[in-house]
C-alpha cells in the first residue's frame, strides 16, 4: 500500500537533487535584502532562537536506549555526562572537576563539581551517577551500549561528591566511556521501567538547555536551563525542526525559516558559489567528520590473504579523484583510522600514492599475470576479479564505480553490488559471505579499536569481519588498553596505525567534512572550525536582538 | 439481506488471519531484525547485548511461534509496542500509573493522513466529474483532447519534482506558502481560526499534488462510463421523447455512469490510510507512508504488522461497503434481473 522500494526512493532522490541543483543554479537573484546588516559586528548578548532542521526523529531522548543519531543530538543538549571532549579533542571535565586513576591503574576516582543541580532544582550528586552506571549495566535494560560498563567490578558513591569505580585490569577506554555516558536523574527514574518510562519523552537533565516543546512529527523546542551546571547558553532557545527531505531543508533555508542545516557536496560547492544571494545571508562552514570510507577485504579468501594484492590494489586506486569526484573536493585522504590533527593521529604516515605501474608489479609477484590475453589479470587459470559490496549510500556507490575503473585498468575484473542496511548486515557481514566491502568506520576521539582490529573479534555480529589477524597488532591493541596515561598510548597507537598502513587490510579512501551551513545572524562561531568541529562552543553562540527573526512571522 | 451480511462478515475472520499470517512470513523473509539496524554497526555496542534484545522481543524464537505470540496478542486487540520507537504503543494511547499518556504512533499519524487523504479525495472528485462529464460530451473534440491530455499530464509528470518547484515558487520566490511542516512555529499563539487557517496553508501544497495526479483515473472512468450509457437504447428513448439535454445527460445518463465509481472509492477505503512516503517526506507531514517505511527499513516488526493489519481489515470493509452500495444503487444487482 504505501511500500516504495528503496532503491526507487535512492533514484527519485538523485533525480531531486539534479533537478533542484539546475533550479537553484539558474534561478536569479530576485530575492528581497535582509533588512538588517549582517556583517556589522554586533556585542554578544543572550536571547534569541535558532531554528535548525534535523532528518529524523528521535523515539526518545534517553540516549542510552535510542539508536538514532537524532536522539544523542537533542539529548546531548540537555544531559551531562561525567568527561567531555574539549575543541582539540582532549577529555576534560564536565560534570566532574576532576578524576585520579590508582597507582594500578584499576580505579578510578571521579570528583564531581559542587552545588550540581538538576534542572528541577534537586541536587545532582554521585548518587546519580551509580544509579546511571547500574541502569544501564542492568540486564533488563534494553540497551546494546551496556559492554563497557559492565567491565566495572566496582561502583560505588562513597560521599556524594565522589564516584569511584573499579576495573578487573586496566583499561584505558574506561575514560571515553565515561564521556558518553549522559547522567540520569535517580529521583524521577527510580521507580519507572527505563524501557518504556514517559521520561524519555519528557526529560530533565542539567545541561544547558531543557525540554520545552515536543509536537511530534514536527519539532523539538529546548529553552534555556536556569540550573545548567555548565552555566547558561546566549540563545534562550534552540528549535529542531523535523524535515525529512534534504531539498525541502535547503528550501526553508533559503526561504530564511530555519537558520542551519547540514549541507551536501553540491549544495556547497556548486548552488551556493553561483548564488551571492545566499552566500549574503547564510555562512557555510566545514569540519572535518567523524568517519572515514574504506574499502575492506575478506582477509579468510584468496587472493586477499597475500598482502602483494592488496597493496596493489591501494596503489591503483586514486584516492584524491574519489574525492574530487564523489565529494567535490570537500575530503581528505587518510593513512589511519584516526582523525587528522589530533593526537592519536601519526602525522608521518602518508597514503599509498596512486601508482599503477607499482601495482602491477606487486601482483606480477605475487603470480598474477594476463596470461590467456582478454585484458584480466589471471593466476592458475582463474581471473582476477570480485565484487564490492556496498550499502545504499551515494556516496559509496560513487566511489565503488571509481574503484572499478581504476582497477579494471591494471587488469583486475569488479562487479558492484548494492544492498539494503539490513540485508547488507544478516546476509553478507554476519556470515562472512562477501569479497570486498566499500564501508565506513568511525575515526575514533577513544583510539581503542579492539573491538575493529583484534583478531579475538571475528564471530559472527563482532566487528573485525574482514577477518584480520597480526600479532603485532594484537600486542599493540592489547596494550594500549591497559595504559592510561597519554603520551605513553599515543606512541602504541601511531606504532599500530604503521603496521595496519603497511598491512592494507583495507584501503583508506577518503574522510568527508561535514558542511554545515548557518544564516549569518549567529554570531560567535569559529571559523576555521576547531577539530572538534564548529559545535564546541555552541553555548557561546549569539543572535544580536536587531538580526532575531520576528517570532510569528517566522513563516 | 441480512444473513448475506453476516456470512460476509463471518469469512473476513479466517481471511484477515491468513492476510496476516502471509504478511507476516514475508516480513521474516527479508534477512536481518531490529537488532541488525539498531546501532548494529557501532563498536561500543556488543553482540551479546544484542543476542539480549533479540531474547526479549522474542526474536530468537521460531518465526511460527513468533507468530502465535503475535495472533494471541491481537486477539486482545493488542497492537504492542514499537520496537524501534523506544516502545511507543503502536496502535492507541496508554497511560502508566502516573498518569502520564503516551501516544500511539498509529493514532497520531492516521488523523493527518486521513486528513489530507479525504480532502484530495474530495478535491479529486469535485474536479473529476465535471471534466469527466465534459469530455464524454465532447467526444475527440477539442476539450475533451485537452482535458485528457491535461490529466494525463497530472499523472504522468513526477510528483516530487512538481511538489519542490512548486515549493520553490510559492515559498522561496514568493512568500505565498509554507513550504513544509504542519504548522508554523508558534502557531499555538494565535487563535483557533488562525491556526486553522495556518494549518490549511501548509496542507495545501499537498492536497493538490496528490489531487493532480489522482485526476486521471477518476475522470477517464467518468468519461468512459458516460460514453457506454450515452450509447444505450434508453437513451436514445430519452431523446426520442423529447426530454431536455440537460435532463437526459444529467438525470438519465450521469446517474448510471456513476455505478462503477462505486467499486472505485470501496477500493479506495483502504488507501485512505496509506500516506505517500515521498510526499510525506518532502513535505515533513509525519503521517502513514513514512512511518511504514521507517518501520520496514527498521524491521520494527510489530509496527509494519500494525499498519498492515488495520490495512486489510479496511481493504476487506471497503469490499464489502462497495458490494453493499451496488446492491443499493443498482436494482439489478440487487434482483438478480439478467439484462
């Protein structure tokens, strides 16, 4: 009755696009002017709403028990957790002041600051924070974030200002976790079923924002918390609007009735450069995501088990036309699975450079020649030749056509298959029924990718489904779990990040910014964004009273 | 009389369990569950947490026993809880023992499809009949060539591509409509027949794209239903007699060439529900298309069972309303005089 075929949804957006592309370009500039100035510099002063859009909706804001990035975006506005990362991507405190790791390195020790509150006027306090930790280590709670908390062997409150927990061994990512975790109230939460408890829908936290509003299907309104334990944002309220439809969002953008949204490529780079219009009144801004696409192998099958072939097959492809082509320029080449700029990153490492004849070399050592002359690269009789696999994502079916010609050049046969998520999971990844895999992985702010690289990690449903195995990696990995003090991990983890380069169990293809676009009348932004993006300081955020938008006529 | 509608009544019961039984081993079918698309591809999550939650939504069990669960619930008229939505009943409201109610998901999206469903409906019919009526009157002419090729036009021309530029010209260019949502933000501020009015703004985008491109179907049935009549002996008795054109085509004809329609809107019942997921989501209406979509690419099981449930049991009410409504309007049917 109303079931559309996703792929024919995927079509109909690319046609969307195209066309909304020539529209916007071609359209002139009729336009009325904003009547006040934007680019007048105006003092910071608090007040103000800003109106973004958002894709989808959350189902609740508890984060802990919602899936969707939607929810961890609203509630990360209204929640506190025990740490946060600061603008360059260091944890710091944010509930707490400060936190002491044990001569052993099994505890852990947080100290909250002092006079928290919630934002119903109850005090926050450690209490709080074990009755979080035993919410969601707790089996009836339907969470698939519980792993990391349950290594915990010991939580306890012993004054209402202190947390402490205790680990089995060491382990280093105990810290990240803790910045994840959003703080729950005890006093309301006590008695309620966490599954299915109304407080989801109608939250109090103690961050710089609370629940206002809810229509749902619509918007999600937040207004300024007078208890926020961070102290108090400029804007009084920040209103998420739901639009499904990237076309739709950048038309209400246009149209000056939400103030930011996250662009795509061509927005960017082509429909705003050809509009002064827009460029005038809206500011587009550019930050570095928080994953990377790369093109993994099946490590248990020939011939990707001989490490010749998949080097080859790094040097042949071109990484910076796949970004030129698929991304428009607006991404960057990687050489580990860590953000660029920040500590964990190995700046020495560089990318396979695009070499074909080197690629061809590597597999004339390793046996594959065209012996039988069709132009495909054979050994033993058998072609060269693969499928990539690849979920329903533009981007990534773009890069796997780009793959394809670049390595149908040095004589290597690929076939492209795109499936839906769901299928994409159950039937090739968590049976191991694949070749090659074009996917996205998070660069991660913890640099513990265990649980990715570890060659302990390959039954069906874990995550190093590519089925690789180093010992060296293994040692490293294992290591940097059990150390906790900084610069000691940085050296394990650009040690770690060298060998997988030379490894190639994948091939790194490119890290996307994230392109958000904001109207010039909030003020306070940094521009070049920091690393850990323009949403740092968002509490800084300012609308100077003559750019505010007139509340009713908003339309 | 009676009895015919007890009978029919009776024989939707293993008809709607055998819908649903079907419905719901090709939703098994597609690989993967709710554990496969829920935060499946994020390393701080674990299989065991999810071999967990497949326990608790019964998930690990056999797709039968899966389904006998299910039947025993709806036989309470238990549509249970959304796995996906942070366990939103699916169907109607509920009210935990402090009072607080939350919605059913279907509750809340059905009005506002129902909403736009009826009054495209409404607006398709209003235009339907005239245009039908016109170009059966004006066989091959000139309007009638128009009108048809005007509706096949509205059906023909992508609706997406027709709703954004329409979007882009009455919101972007001009400051005519809204260009999406259901209200304006602060709407509530104003007054109830402002709101109305505000509300029926943003629904009008909507309600004419699918009215452009539901036209086609309805006045070619027109068309072709006056033509058949206009050709039959009784009319030509009508004319012979000397009535008024007027009387002939509108009293006579139009009447008869209606009958099929009747078919048409039973059939039509079941569609009322069933929003469009690209309508929907271009115009950010949180209504059935996009929650049944959600829903499939979510594998929120109880939630696609849901819809299609209330889905066939309208389709098989349709069914029979339209059977009914024949027998009503048309003697025949009704007597069982062969012609």
């Amino acid at each position: 009755m109303v079931n559309q075929p996703k792929s024919m949804m995927k079509k109909l957006n690319r046609l969307i696009s195209i066309s909304i592309t020539i529209l916007l370009i071609s359209c002139g500039q009729q336009k009325k002017d904003p009547s006040a100035n934007v680019n007048q510099p105006y003092p910071s002063q608090s007040g103000g709403a800003l109106v973004d859009a958002m894709s989808g909706e959350p189902s609740g804001l508890i984060a802990m028990m919602a899936g969707e990035s939607s929810a961890s975006a609203i509630a990360s506005n209204i929640f506190n957790s025990l740490l946060k990362y600061d603008k360059n991507l260091e944890l710091t405190g944010e509930l707490a002041q400060s936190w002491d790791v044990s001569s052993d390195q099994k505890t852990i020790t947080f100290h909250l600051k002092p006079n928290l509150k919630w934002a119903d006027g109850h005090a926050l306090t450690s209490d709080d924070v074990l009755f979080t930790w035993k919410t969601v280590t707790d089996d009836k709670t339907r969470s698939p974030y519980g792993a990391d908390y349950k290594l915990v062997k010991k939580a306890e409150a012993p004054n209402s200002s202190t947390f402490k927990v205790t680990y089995e061994a060491p382990y280093a990512p105990a810290l990240d976790s803790w910045s994840g975790l959003h703080i729950l109230p005890k006093h309301l939460l006590q008695d309620q079923d966490i599954n299915n408890t109304s407080f989801s829908r109608n939250p109090v936290g103690s961050h710089y924002y609370q629940l206002d509003q809810w229509k749902k299907g619509e918007s999600i309104t937040l207004k300024r918390n007078p208890n926020g334990t961070q102290g108090q944002a400029k804007i009084d309220r920040l209103i998420s609007r739901i639009i499904p439809d990237r076309a739709a969002q950048f038309l209400e953008l246009m149209a000056d009735n939400i103030d930011s949204m996250s662009l795509n490529s061509i927005q960017y780079a082509r429909i705003f450069p050809a509009r002064p219009d827009l460029t005038a009144k809206i500011a587009q801004y550019k930050e570095l995501g928080n994953s990377y696409t790369y093109l993994g192998f099946n490590l248990k099958r020939k011939p990707f088990d001989d490490v010749r072939v998949r080097q080859a097959i790094n040097y042949a492809i071109d990484k910076q036309e796949i970004i030129d082509g698929v991304l428009l320029g607006l991404g960057l080449p990687v050489a580990s699975p860590y953000k660029p700029g920040t500590r964990w990153s190995n700046p020495k490492l560089q990318p396979y450079p695009y070499d074909p004849q080197k690629a061809i070399a590597l597999l004339k050592e390793a046996g594959f020649e065209d012996h039988d002359h069709d132009g495909i690269l054979d050994k033993d009789g058998k072609p060269l030749s693969f499928e990539i696999l690849t979920n329903q994502n533009k981007e990534r079916e773009m890069s796997a056509v780009l793959v394809q010609r670049r390595l149908k050049e040095i004589g290597i046969d690929v076939k492209i298959r795109v499936v839906e998520w769901a299928t994409f999971i159950s039937r090739f990844i968590k049976t191991g029924d694949f070749n090659v895999v074009l996917l996205g992985w998070g660069l991660g702010l913890e640099p513990d990718q265990f649980n990715i690289w570890h060659s302990s990690q390959q039954a069906p449903g874990q995550f190093n489904f590519i089925g690789y195995h180093n010992t060296h990696v293994d040692q490293l990995l294992e290591a940097g779990r059990l150390e906790l003090n900084p610069d000691k991990r940085m050296k394990i983890y650009h040690e770690f990040a060298e060998v997988l380069l030379a490894d190639s169990p994948v091939v790194y293809l490119f890290a996307g910014y994230g392109l958000p676009a904001i109207n010039k009348r909030v003020n306070g932004i940094d521009d070049p964004a920091p690393p850990a993006g323009i949403g740092h300081n968002s509490y800084e955020w300012y609308i100077p009273a003559p750019l505010r938008r007139n509340e009713m006529s908003a339309e | 009389m009676l009895k015919y509608l007890i009978n029919r009544l009776f024989w939707m019961v293993p008809l709607l369990v055998g819908i649903s039984l079907i419905s719901f081993l090709i939703m098994h079918l597609a690989p993967g569950d709710i554990t496969a698309t829920e935060a499946s591809f994020n390393p701080k999550t674990s299989e065991e947490s999810r071999q967990k939650l497949r326990e608790l939504y019964n998930l690990d069990k056999p797709v039968i026993v899966q389904y006998g669960l299910w039947l025993k619930r709806m036989s309470t008229l238990d549509f249970g809880h959304s796995f996906a939505s942070h366990q939103s009943p699916v169907f109607w409201q509920e009210t935990d023992k402090e009072g607080n109610v939350t919605k059913g998901m279907i509750q809340e999206a059905l009005p506002i499809t129902l909403l736009i469903n009826v009054l495209s409906l409404i607006l398709i019919i209003g235009l339907a009949l005239p245009l039908g009526v016109i170009s059966a009157l004006t066989q091959n002419k000139l309007p009638d060539r128009s009108i048809t090729i005007f509706v096949f036009i509205g059906f023909a021309i992508p609706s997406f591509w027709l709703a954004l530029m329409l979007m882009y010209w009455t919101g972007v260019s001009h400051n005519w409509l809204p260009i999406s949502g259901l209200h304006t933000l602060g709407a509530e501020k104003l007054s109830a027949f402002a709101q109305l009015l505000d509300t029926l703004k943003h629904l009008t985008l909507p309600i004419l794209i699918s009215g452009l491109t539901g036209l086609a179907g309805i006045s070619l049935f027109v068309r072709n239903g006056m033509l058949d009549v206009l050709h039959q002996d009784y009319i030509t008795t009508a004319r012979a007699k000397g009535l008024p054109e007027n009387t002939v085509v509108y009293k006579h004809a139009l009447r008869n060439a209606l009958l099929p329609l009747i078919t048409i809107f039973g059939l039509s019942i079941p569609g009322l529900i069933g929003g469009s997921v690209i309508a929907e989501s271009i115009f950010a209406i949180p209504g059935m298309g996009k929650l049944f979509y959600d829903a499939v690419l979510m594998r929120d099981f109880p939630v696609i069972m849901g819809i299609l449930t209330i889905g066939s049991a309208l389709t098989l009410i349709g069914n029979l309303l339209a059977d009914l409504a024949y027998a009503w309007a048309d003697p025949r049917v009704r007597k069982g005089v062969s012609q």
